[in-house]
C-alpha cells in the first residue's frame, strides 16, 4: 500500500530482488474527500490505508537506491490529478536515477470528488483526458521543444529536460477493466494492466484484447500485458497466463493484511519459491 506502517521501501525492494522478483509498483492516492459521496468499489467503508499512502515517485525512488536491477512501477499513478509538465520531469527525472528502470502503470480512478478536486477537466470525458494526458506527456519525454494542442490539454513549446534514460521514455501501462477502458489501451497504451478477477474468460478476454490491438493499426506483440493476479498460489493458473501472453504477474497484498506489515515478508518469501518454475 505504501504507508508509513508498510515495509520501509528500501528494505521492501532489496528483499524483492534479492529473492529474484522483477519489479516493485506502488500507487497512488494524495487525498480523499471527507464527503466519501463515490462509494467504495469493492463495497463497505473505504479501508484506512488508503488515507495514508505517501508519493509513490519518492518512494519508488528509495526502492531504486537502495537496488542494481529491479524495475519500479506506478501500479496506479493517477496522472490527471497531477500538474502535467512537473508530473513528465519527475518521472523523467526518476527514470535518470534509476538507470532506466521506470514503469508507468496509469488510470482514471474511481473516485469522482477526488478526481474534481484536482482536475479541471469533466469526469465524464476522464479516458479522453488521461489520452491526452500521456501523449503530451511523451512529447515532453521525447521532443526537443515540446508542445501539444489537444482539447483538454495544450501548452506552447517548452523545454524540458533533462530527458528519461528509455529512448521516448517509460512505457506507460493503462489500467482498464471494462470494454472502454480496454479500448483505449488497445488504442495507444504500451501495455494493458487489467485484473483476472474482473475480466471473466481471461483467455477469450486477452484474445479480444490483441484483436483490438491489431484493429487500431498495431501489433500485438508490441503491446505488453500486465496482469494483476489475485490466486497467485495457483501455480497452474500462474502457468496458464503465462502461455497466454501474459508478460508480468502483479501480486497484490490482500486486503485483509493491509494492516499487517508482519505478514508482507512471509508472503513474499513464500511467492518467491513459484518463481523459477514459471520463467
């Protein structure tokens, strides 16, 4: 969750890598409304860890000091609730850092007064936006003047540098569930960065997905999937994905262990033992 009573991000990512997992994502959420009008997907009040999550670019930048290899993701960032010229030179700057070892995982969120409170634009036109969002924002990652005139956002040529280390910079993963936000990541997305649960069929739903990607002008093979995996003990299932394309298995900490930091390292020890028979 990346709150203060969570594993130190440092001694979380050396622990990560030392055990041979590839990557560390954290999300974001800066602020709740008090209001709480957009009810909790998941139903029941809103768990209180979601209040206390820190920057996820500062701690990712900790993980990234204190390892050589493993990668560091935004599993969510919520880019439209960011001024956007700051949000490219922070993950910009974070990719130098790092030695190129940057993912971007974005989404639109789910809580609307959230999204209103830091975001001028409609929430209603949010996947319109968050479009506009990340290709402004490679322009800034890419262009040696960089400008962007779309309907939600524009900005006259600027300089901003220095670049990321990955040519054009990070790649950036949409988080979408359902058939609009799939859309839109087979539109213009580096990866797709669903969750199995929410997809129903996961091998007719990835088929579908990679039709999309090839509809829109694409090749399917440039296009990753991040799978957000809730049975990860289900070696098999694991297996499965795998053979259907699946490029990276995200584990989640259970909700029911958000509260218990002393749980985390068993987990990942015991995750750790899967990893050779998948690769």
């Amino acid at each position: 969750m990346n709150t203060p009573s969570d594993p130190h991000p440092a001694v979380l990512a050396r622990a990560l890598e030392e055990r041979g997992f590839e990557s560390l994502w954290y999300g974001e959420h800066s602020h709740f409304p008090t209001s709480q009008k957009t009810p909790y997907p998941l139903g029941g009040e809103l768990p209180a860890p979601y209040r206390q999550m820190m920057d996820p670019y500062l701690s990712l930048m900790t993980a990234a000091n204190a390892t050589k290899t493993l990668r560091i993701g935004t599993g969510i960032a919520l880019m439209m609730e960011r001024e956007i010229i700051s949000q490219a030179k922070t993950i910009a700057t974070l990719d130098r850092l790092s030695n190129g070892r940057v993912i971007v995982g974005a989404g639109v969120g789910w809580n609307r007064e959230a999204f209103e409170n830091a975001c001028p634009h409609p929430f209603n036109k949010r996947y319109a936006v968050l479009r506009e969002t990340v290709a402004a924002t490679r322009a800034l990652w890419r262009d040696e003047a960089a400008s962007f005139d779309g309907e939600y956002v524009r900005f006259d040529p600027v300089w901003c540098d220095p670049k990321p280390v990955q040519p054009g910079g990070p790649k950036v993963f949409f988080a979408a569930f359902g058939p609009l936000g799939r859309k839109h990541a087979a539109a213009w997305s580096d990866g797709w960065y669903p969750v199995d649960i929410a997809m129903g069929d996961v091998a007719a739903t990835i088929a579908e997905f990679k039709q999309q990607v090839e509809d829109a002008g694409r090749d399917p093979a440039s296009v990753e999937i991040n799978l957000q995996v809730m049975d990860t003990k289900n070696l098999d299932k694991l297996k499965h994905y795998r053979d259907l394309g699946v490029e990276r298995a995200m584990i989640g900490v259970s909700i029911d262990l958000w509260d218990k930091p002393e749980a985390v390292m068993p987990m990942i020890d015991a995750y750790a033992e899967v990893i050779p028979s998948i690769r």
